[in-house]
C-alpha cells in the first residue's frame, strides 16, 4: 500500500501533504497487539460516555498545531466528577492540574492537549468555558487539566497560536463514535521516532469472564527511540533511530533522508543533541470498571509499560505523562458529597485490566504513525513512517504475513 502524494502538495510544502486513499491504521496491516479484541471502535471512545473532539490550528506557512479534548461524559464534570490518577514516566513537561488530581484522586474538568506554550492559553479558555456552563454560578475555584507536548520543529510555537475559539472548538465538537488520529489536533506538529507522530488510540473489552470492561487508550505522540512494532525493529531496517551517528548505523540505499538532518544548527537529530527536548508523549487512559484512584494509578504505571514496547526510552528531555479515569456511575462524585457508599473492583481482577492497559497503549502509538501524513513549514518537514517499506520489515519478521 503505497503512499502517493500529489503535485499541488508538494507544490505546497507548508501545507499537510494530501494522501491520494486513507492511511491504514495497524490493524487494517495484520498488525495485532496482544490477546484481548480491540471495541467497535477501537478507540478511546469504546468506553461509554467518553467524547473526543479536536481543533486543528494551520496558518501561512508556520502554525501547525492544535487542541484535542477528551471528555470523560456529556455532561457537567465539575458536578459530577470522575475518579481518576496521574502517573509521571518522565517529568519534563507542562501538566496543569496535576496536583489537585492527586490530592484528591478526581476529574472536575475535561482533559485538553495541545503545544507547549499554549497549556496557559488553553487552560484560561477551558475554565471560562466551564464557568459559563448552568449551574456554575456559585463557582470559586477550579482545576483545569491540560497536558502538552513540543511540537516546535514544525510550529511557530512562540506565537502561541491557539486561541479560546479553537479550544471551545475541540470541548463542544468533542463526540463518541470513531475517533480520527494522525495529524490532527494536538498532533497536527509532532513527530515520533523521527517520522511524523500524532493523536492515536485503541481499545480492548474484556471477557465477560474477566468482567467485561472496556478500556480505552488515546496518545498524543511526539518522542523519541528506537521504533519496534511488534517486536519487528522497524527503527533499525528503516535507518532511522536514536543514536544513530553514534553506533554507526548506516542508512539503507533508498532511505529517505532524516528529516532531523541538515537545515538547522546542529547535524545531528533532535533526539541527539543535548540539552534539547526530545520530544514528549501524554497517554489519557479511559475505563469503565468501577475503579479507585490508587487502582488508577496502578493502571497508569502499566501504560508506560506498553509506550516502552514500540521502542522509547524516555529520554532526559522526554515527557511522559499518563493521566486515567473512571466513568462507572457507582464512583463519581458530588461535591460536598457526605459519606459515601462505592463499588470499588478488587485488587485481584485487576490484571486483566492491566494487560488490556498495555495492549492498547502500544497499539494507540502505532496507529499515531501509521495514520498521520507528511506536514511542512518554513520550519521543517517530517515524513509520514513509510507504509510499504515498513509493512516489508514487518513480513521479513513474521509480523504480518
């Protein structure tokens, strides 16, 4: 399945290179992550009442960003609120709201991504939003979550672009069903392993056996490593990888050249130049069993355990952020809720869920890659990961047949 791209785009390179057909996500290769089958959807939005929505910022030749906003339901979060937990991989990075969430183990505010010097921005837009929302009146104070990750190599980042329009955008667009992924929202200006990265998601349902539940995964990729997909080490056959120039990696006759090379101040890629970020990732893990924080953040240290199979190392300047929720009905809560009789599941039917955990985390960053396309700006370009050159690795490894 080739990637074809038209003459007016690259008549155009400021602009998103338009695909003649739809990129396939991972599964639509014979790609299949794990043991568990993936929701209808295989999206984040498997999970009941979960909403996604985005708002994609492009402008001239150097604004490539945008918002994506995950809803954990339809309804008012400050007045209902879900249970939920932050895990930190790595910690360089802007989250907003992390603490408040793990004092007091809940969500009173949808969960926005966006660049990095936009949070502020974002976060100012979504608490006016939320204020104006009925029955808020009364409202003092508020603690909006907002995560991000750099995608200064193709952005204007110091304009910081997005404006209240665009985040209001993403909360009320926000909606269940398919979710679209690749360059798209906050993933408009990412890139991953040295390719384009983006939003990306998948899901698994458990057994009726092992509870039934649903949980679902949605990244906004943007790091660094040595990409593997299913254990195939497509980083590696492609020539494109950390550390590269150190090892003496030789790049295969036919690559296409680095995008991290040349055209800058350094030869080297990002992911090697010290002192520079080397990109981030926030994963949003989404599940409908009736679970505590602490079993949240348990779920949130397995994340990471799925990032590290598709090849990151979290690198010094990485930021690796999980943010997880609850939507059961049985654990939300009210404010100035009394006591409280919950459902809470037991530390022994939680492994399930944390295999579940990490298959659709791994399977959310492939379909990042496999779904974004090539963007450019006077800032740079990243290519879209090579389908055919990398469904060929994947065959020689026994990965697809």
């Amino acid at each position: 399945m080739p990637v074809l791209i038209s003459l007016a785009a690259l008549l155009l390179p400021a602009a998103v290179q338009a695909q003649d057909a739809p990129r396939p996500r991972a599964r639509d290769l014979g790609i299949e992550v794990g043991v568990f089958t993936p929701g209808a959807h295989n999206a984040i939005t498997d999970v009941a009442g979960v909403l996604v929505g985005h708002a994609t910022v492009m402008a001239g030749d150097d604004v490539r960003t945008g918002v994506t906003a995950i809803r954990p339901h339809g309804g008012n979060l400050y007045r209902d609120r879900v249970p939920a937990a932050i895990h930190v991989g790595n910690g360089f990075g802007k989250l907003l709201g992390v603490t408040q969430v793990r004092e007091l183990g809940e969500l009173e505010t949808p969960i926005l991504l966006t660049c990095t010097l936009c949070v502020w921005k974002a976060a100012d837009a979504m608490v006016e939003w939320a204020l104006g929302m009925e029955g808020m009146d009364g409202v003092r104070s508020i603690n909006p979550v907002v995560g991000e990750t750099n995608d200064g190599g193709l952005n204007d980042i110091r304009s910081r672009p997005v404006t209240a329009a665009q985040v209001r955008e993403a909360l009320e667009g926000a909606a269940s069903g398919p979710v679209e992924e690749g360059s798209v929202g906050a993933g408009t200006g990412t890139s991953a392993f040295g390719w384009k990265g983006g939003i990306g998601t998948s899901s698994r349902v458990l057994p009726e056996s092992l509870g039934g539940y649903a949980v679902g995964v949605l990244v906004q990729s943007n790091f660094g490593g040595i990409l593997q997909i299913a254990g195939a080490p497509v980083g590696r056959e492609l020539g494109r990888y950390s550390f590269r120039n150190q090892v003496g990696g030789r790049e295969p006759a036919g690559a296409a050249r680095d995008p991290d090379r040349g055209g800058g101040s350094s030869a080297l890629p990002v992911e090697e130049r010290p002192g520079e970020s080397q990109g981030s990732i926030m994963i949003v893990v989404a599940t409908d069993a009736p679970l505590s924080e602490r079993n949240l953040e348990r779920v949130g240290r397995r994340a990471i355990m799925g990032l590290s199979r598709t090849g990151s190392f979290a690198s010094n300047g990485s930021g690796d952020y999980v943010i997880t929720f609850a939507t059961a009905e049985a654990v939300r809560r009210q404010p100035g809720d009394g006591v409280r009789s919950v459902t809470d599941l037991s530390n022994d039917r939680m492994s399930a869920i944390f295999q579940a955990t990490v298959e659709a985390t791994e399977e959310a960053v492939y379909n990042s890659m496999f779904k974004a396309v090539t963007v450019s700006s006077r800032w740079g370009s990243r290519e879209a990961l090579p389908i055919e050159a990398t469904v060929d690795v994947l065959r020689r490894y026994g990965v697809v047949r």
